[in-house]
C-alpha cells in the first residue's frame, strides 16, 4: 500500500481526537500541511511586554503582561463574586474579569509582579478595555511545565491566529509535534524562478517561520511564502484564461443604421470620455472571434449601466440577444424600468408604437405571474425579445435563448461561478461575458478576485452629478445630533425632494425567533454583547409617532411579496412617499434622482464599501446630497474610525484600500463575498502589489511554455490543493 505523504496525514494521527476535532472544527485545519501553512500572526520578543494600549477592540488578542494587582468584588447582594486584575506593559493598563467558581485558580496563581501570557477577546466596559474570563499560561520563574513556553529555543515567541479552547501556545505545541514532516514539503516554484529570485527552499522557510532564531528568518520566511501564494495563485487564473482563449465565440459587430445607432442619436447627453473609450474596449472584444471576459467596474453612479446597455444594443444589432443578470428582484426591476425608459420606443419592438430599429426588453424573475411568465419565455425562444433582464430564474432549465450572444452579470461577487456557467451554457457557443462590479475594486484585488477577466475602468462621474456632504452622528455621546439628523430630513421632505432611512435588520417575527435563541447569562452582564441591530419595522414605527408624524413613510425589505415591493418602489419613484425605512435591498442600482438625505442607523454595522454603495443612491439629481452616519461606538473604536474614514471621501478606490486595510486579517475576498476562506495566509493583498503583479507575469510565461504543466510536478500538486472543492468557487468568480 502506498504510504500517504507527510503532509497530508490527518492530525488526529499526530495530535489525538480531541485537539485534531477543534483544529478542524474552528480553524479548518485537518492535515499535517494545513498546520504547517498556519503562519504565526506575529512574535513576541522574549522579555518584552505587549504594547496594550494599541489593542483592537471585538478582537482576539495574545498578549504577553505583568500582574499590577488582584482584588475580589461582591455583587448581588455578596452572592455573586468577581475577579478583577489588572495586568500593565509598563506604560498602560488593561482589566481582566472572571466570575463565580473561575475566580479561584487565578486568584491563587496570577499574583501582582507575575508574568504570564493572556488570550480572549477585548471589550469595552464603563469605557475601559478588558478581557473577561481570558485563558493565561505563566512565564520565566512563574511557569508551570504544562505552558513550557520557555523552553522554545529563540528569543521570539510565535503568537498564532487562535480559537476558544485552542490558545496560541497549544498551537505552537501542536506544531512542534509536525515540524520534522516540513523536509517533505513539495517544492511549487519552478527551480529556475527560485534561484533567480534567490528564496530560501520551502522546507527552510518553514521552518523559519515558525521557529525563527532572529527577525531576519522571519523576514525570509515571509518573502518566500507570500511568493508561493501569490504564484500559485496566479497560475490557477493564467491558465483558466488561456482556456478561455481556446473557446470559439461568434463575432458580434453591430450593423451600421440599427438600434445602437437610434439610440445614440436620441442620446440626451454626450458620452464621457471615460465611457467612449471602456466602449471601444468591449467592442473590440466582442469582434472577435473569442468570447469576451471582461470586468467593468467604475465609481457608484459612474454610468456603468450606460456603457452595458450599449455593448448589448451591439449584439442585438448583431442578430443576438443579451441577457443582464442581476442579483435580487428589486434590482431587476429596477433595471429594466430604467433600461425601458433610457431606450424609449426603441424598447417596444415589434409593438405599436414601437420603432422600426427597436426590440423588446423583457423581464424574468421567478415570482412572476405564469401569463406574464410564458409570454417572456415565448420572446425568448422565438428571438422576438433582443434583451432579457432578470434574477437567478434566468438560469432554469425552462429557459432557451433563439441566440444568446452577452451575458452581462450585474454585482459580480453575489453570484456564484456554477450560475454563470449554466447561463454561459444556454448560447449555441460560449456568450461573450461582461461582469459589473459596483464599488471599486483596487488593482491588486482585480488582479487575484478577478484574475481570470480583462478590467476596464470608468473613473469619471457624469456632468450633473452633484456633491454629497456626509457626516458622523455620535447618537451616544450627542443624543441632540440624532435629533437635528431627523430635522435635516424634514427640511429635505419641505423643500419637495425624499429620505431613505437604512436599518441593519429587518425585525419581523421570523427573525426575532433566530435572534431570541441566544441569551446571556445573568453573571456575565456586564460584559454582555450590544444591544441587537435597529430594525426597520421599529424604527419606521418609531419615526412615524415621532420626529417623522405626518410624513409618508414607508418600509421595504427583502422579505416583503415581490409585488408590495415593487409597489413600494414605484411609489417612491413617483414621489408619492417622502421617506422610505429600508435595509440594504436599496444598496444597488435603485435609481430616484428626487432623493436627497440618507440615514444610515447603526452605520458600523456596515462594511465600507457597502456604506459608500448605499450613499451612491442620494445626489443623483441637481440637488446636493446628504448622508448621516448614525452610530452609538466610542471615538476609540476601530469601526468608529471606518465611518469617520467613509465621511472624509467620496473617492471609492480611496475607500476601497481602506477596507481591505480594516480586513486585513480576515480574507480579502471577504467570508460574506464567497463563503469559503481565501488561500491566502502570508500574501496581503494591499501592501503586496508588486509580488502579485510580478508573480503575474512569471504565471503568465510558465502557462504560454507548459499550459498543463506537465514539467513541474510541485507546480501541479500545489495546484490541486488550491483548487480543491471549496477553492475552485472563488477562483471562478470572475
């Protein structure tokens, strides 16, 4: 029987059940290699303490202290007991709390003077930082065997990405148990490419990364892991588009004198220069005889949908048809209200009234009515339909295309690679394929997220666009703030225009059924989580009895029937509603020029990029526009620094590097973007611009010599890792 490599034994065989099933459970590590490739975060310098005024908050954290003092505290009466200790580095200070029966250990071992490393999660209470109920192993004099911290060779403590249950130096532990098997490590880079570049050899780098003798090791180490990362990675993208390459496509060139044409002519406005030339771009790539990838992506309100809506007037004038995938039903049907009412007459072909050039723009989402339904499967089928818009229903087996010849997929990362293949799958040869993107992206990110697609960027805003002021609203700490914020609204609503009021939850009955499962328990009140996000159902009410009587408000959320919220929107649109409380549904593509303010309730609780997406929809006519930034965070916190980041900008590659920045640990594709971890251990996609840029061009040559690789077996078995089950999704979201 053949004898699995070191590195893909399973740890359970090395490390027992009970710490293999945590590893696997909390930090998807299951092999030997998982463990090796699980870098230390940062190291520690034996005999110095960790800087404690520098920690984030809502994070966990390692940290290496002195004990200042311990003292005991009654509560409830001197039923309840509490632990409070406070550890120093010397310069600032930070509290520790336990409860109940945990006092009783620490109360005995972590005396004022000792040492010890501490692990838990940082939290704020009466306005100080603290770790309640952290774990601890004693250091120098003080250690116990079982931590045997001091017994590492160096001088640097390696401090890991930890768990509950699994602390930082149980890691280290376990990784003393694998090191010996990193000798058998595979080497991916080519021999050329490493000696070229003059990196250590992979089971070196291993080794020092985890066990380095002195900073220098460590900066090695580095160099060379963020290489294979890169590298590897670029490789999985050089070779998906030399497949692409491969395919045949049918040409598109539009015919002189067809619809494109009449559109132009009734064009109200000229083109940027910025949309003529990403124009000339994609109809350059559609000419060919290769299917187009190619990525557009521009600034919220750049005239994206301008530019998509030209390349698919294109292949209609070309005999094809063009399909505009977007993610959610309200963003469908917005889209195909505007595209209707950009294209006029020309949008009713074949219809009274219509023009002579034109076609018909259907829609297809999956909670249409079955008339309305079989009539736009009907105008498919039979080609009388030149462009169809819809969601996810566009992808079902019932539906079939007479010649479907573009796919343009609308807010790119909501969609999997499985969806546009199925759609890629309808065309008699593979469609031409143009992915919108609506915040911009920073190169680096177009360069791994979107490896696979050509990028084309618009980067002016149209004339006519106007001004957006935006501002922090402290709720906390100047609760009159939020009161003047719903004046502003009142004065918008006076002067003839409409608000949005955003809510991080929706707060329905079958939410609050998830939400009421988890309660805390009594002891540890004090160190409770925040109160659960604003709703829209109660902040709507709240405002209608409130600062808002006697406006029109309204409610819209994903949950609603498909119908109420394209009523809703409707109404809205027309001006028949003044302020509309919505979650994130309004975050793409709702176009309503009329609208002006924009408040934003528990704003840290979004993400950059979708604060600025949700801020794109104010300022879309004549008048300026105003968004609010509502929060109840201390100024010291990091999330507090984000808003304060977002109202200092409209500038969205500027916001972009910045939020990849606050994530850095995390992974730059972002959980909620893909759903699997990225690959991505050492290699940061901001500050790493020329490594991936340079392991680019080195895939690039190794793909155009060797496109199966079939010389660079360490190549290919690196390959296989990366694109194993989970990997190949994100890889394919371009």
């Amino acid at each position: 029987m053949d004898r699995v490599p070191a590195l893909e034994e399973p740890l359970k065989k090395l490390l027992g059940g009970p710490t293999a099933k945590v590893m696997a459970e909390h930090l998807d590590l299951h092999t030997v290699g998982d463990l090796l490739h699980h870098y230390p975060r940062r190291y520690e310098e034996r005999g110095q303490l960790t800087k404690l005024a520098e920690l984030p908050l809502d994070e966990d954290v390692t940290v290496v202290a002195q004990v200042a003092d311990a003292r005991v505290h009654t509560f409830n009466g001197g039923r309840g007991q509490r632990l409070e200790i406070t550890i120093t580095d010397g310069s600032g200070q930070l509290q520790l709390v336990f409860f109940g029966r945990g006092i009783h250990k620490p109360h005995k071992e972590l005396l004022p003077g000792s040492r010890a490393m501490f692990a838990g999660k940082v939290s704020m209470f009466n306005r100080r930082l603290q770790l309640a109920h952290p774990t601890y192993a004693k250091l120098g004099a003080d250690a116990d065997d079982e931590s045997d911290i001091d017994s590492w060779a160096g001088a640097l403590i390696p401090i890991y990405p930890a768990c509950k249950g699994l602390e930082s130096w149980k890691i280290a532990k376990a990784v003393d148990a694998v090191l010996p098997s990193a000798q058998e490590a595979v080497d991916p880079l080519p021999p050329t490419l490493r000696e070229g570049r003059g990196f250590v050899p992979l089971p070196e780098a291993l080794l020092k990364v985890h066990r380095p003798r002195a900073l220098a090791d460590i900066e090695d180490a580095r160099q060379r892991l963020k290489w294979d990362e890169a590298f590897v990675l670029q490789v999985a993208l050089a070779r998906r588009r030399y497949a692409d390459t491969q395919l045949p496509a049918v040409a598109r060139k539009p015919a002189p004198g067809g619809v494109l044409d009449s559109f132009d002519a009734e064009l109200p406005f000229t083109l940027t220069e910025g949309q003529r030339k990403v124009s000339k771009e994609i109809f350059d790539d559609l000419a060919t005889e290769h299917p187009m990838h190619r990525l557009l992506q521009g600034e919220v309100g750049s005239g994206k949908t301008l530019v998509a809506l030209r390349a698919m007037l294109a292949v209609v004038d070309s005999g094809g048809q063009a399909a505009l995938l977007a993610p959610t039903e309200v963003l469908a049907q917005q889209h195909h209200r505007s595209i209707t009412e950009m294209m006029g007459e020309l949008a009713e072909g074949g219809m009274l009234g219509g023009s002579e050039q034109g076609t018909k723009v259907v829609l297809l989402t999956g909670s249409m009515g079955m008339p309305a339904r079989r009539q736009a499967l009907l105008d498919l089928v039979t080609g009388e339909a030149g462009i169809v818009i819809g969601t996810h229903a566009l992808i079902e087996d019932k539906v079939q295309f007479h010649d479907l010849g573009l796919v343009v997929v609308d807010e790119q990362h909501r969609f999997g690679v499985e969806q546009r293949d199925a759609l890629r799958g309808k065309g008699k040869q593979p469609p031409h394929l143009l992915v919108m993107t609506a915040t911009p992206i920073p190169r680096t990110v177009a360069m791994t997220v979107f490896g696979d697609l050509e990028t084309s960027v618009l980067d002016q805003l149209p004339a006519g666009r106007s001004p957006i002021a935006s501002h922090v609203v402290p709720a906390q700490d100047k609760p009159h703030f939020l009161a003047r914020a719903w004046e502003r609204v009142r004065e918008e609503v006076d002067k003839g225009h409409q608000a949005y009021v955003v809510c991080p939850r929706i707060g329905d009955d079958e939410e609050e059924a998830k939400t009421a499962k988890g309660k805390q328990k009594a002891e540890e009140a004090e160190t409770a989580d925040r109160r659960p996000p604003l709703a829209v159902i109660d902040i709507a009410g709240q405002l209608r009895e409130g600062p808002l009587r006697g406006l029109r408000v309204e409610i819209l959320h994903g949950r609603m029937q498909p119908d109420d919220k394209d009523d809703v929107m409707r109404r809205y649109a027309a001006g028949e509603v003044d302020v509309l409380v919505a979650t994130t549904v309004i975050e793409v593509g709702v176009n309503v020029p009329n609208a002006t303010a924009m408040v934003i309730m528990d704003a840290d609780r979004f993400g950059v990029s979708q604060l600025h997406q949700l801020r794109g929809r104010v300022g879309r006519g004549a008048a300026p526009g105003l968004c609010l930034l509502v929060t109840d965070m201390p100024e010291a916190a990091p999330a507090r620094a984000r808003l304060t980041a977002v109202a200092s900008t409209l500038d969205g590659f500027e916001l972009s590097r910045i939020d990849l920045e606050q994530r850095r640990e995390g992974d730059v594709l972002g959980q909620a973007q893909s759903g699997v971890r990225s690959s991505l251990r050492m290699l940061t996609v901001i500050d790493d611009e020329e490594v991936i840029a340079a392991a680019r061009e080195e895939a690039v040559t190794v793909v155009a010599d060797d496109p199966d690789l079939a010389h660079l077996p360490g190549l290919r078995t690196a390959l296989d890792a990366l694109l194993d089950k989970d990997r190949e999704q994100y890889l394919d979201k371009g």
